[in-house]
C-alpha cells in the first residue's frame, strides 16, 4: 500500500502538526475495514487526533481509497470549522477518484517530479514534510 498527499494536504498538515504517522494509521485503519465514512466511488473520509488530543475533536481527511493499492489524501478540515463537506464536493471528489486512482506508475511518477504529489513515508513522528 502506498500513501501519498497532495500540495494543498501537505501544507494543511504542516499547519496542523499532522503527522505521517498519524496519516499511515488512518489508512491502517481503513485497511482493516475501520472506515470512518464511505463517500463512495473510491472517497473515503478518515477522522486524524489533533496531537495530543483524541480524534473526536480532531481533523477530518478526505482520502482517495483503493484497498491495498493506493491511497491520496487531498483534503482536511477541523471538525470544528465545519460539519462536513457537501454534495458538490463530495461529486468532486468522486470525480478526482476516478482520475487519479486510474493513474498509471509512470504517470503518478511524473505528477511526484513535478510536486503535484508526495509520498507519506514511515519516518516516526516527524511532521509531514
């Protein structure tokens, strides 16, 4: 399974002191079937703690689930900012589904060289980089 984030996630969780770590048990979770939420066709939403806190009053993640394959997070927002996200976004982000898990490697790999993505790698507690 590989995990990835996109610029604008990258930048909130850098904001928000999410970690990769953090980030990596949530699609642990997911990947044992502990789905916060199924959006449906390949958007699932995850719940991230604040650090030092639980996840009830914490981040909510919009990730771009394929079971074992891939997984991108695209966008998180504070339970406490707002409820949820709306239809609108949430065709969005069905849409964006469709398209970026039918990425091939190599044009994945060429979205990573021009910075569009990064990969969440396992490196303890460090904030997302």
């Amino acid at each position: 399974m590989k995990v990835f984030k996109n610029g604008w996630f990258e930048r909130f969780a850098r904001k928000q002191r999410i970690t990769n770590r953090a980030m990596l048990d949530a699609i642990d979770r997911a990947e044992r079937g502990r789905i916060d939420a199924d959006l449906g066709g390949g958007v699932i939403k995850q719940r991230l703690a604040r650090p030092g806190q639980g996840k009830s009053g914490g981040f909510r993640t919009i990730v771009l689930y394929r079971t074992s394959e891939r997984a991108f997070f695209v966008y998180g927002f504070a339970k406490s900012d707002r409820a949820d996200i709306d239809a609108d976004e949430a065709a969005m982000f069905k849409k964006a589904a469709t398209h970026v898990l039918g990425l091939s490697d190599a044009q994945l790999a060429e979205l990573i060289a021009k910075g569009q993505f990064s990969e969440v790698k396992r490196n303890g507690e460090e904030i997302s980089e």
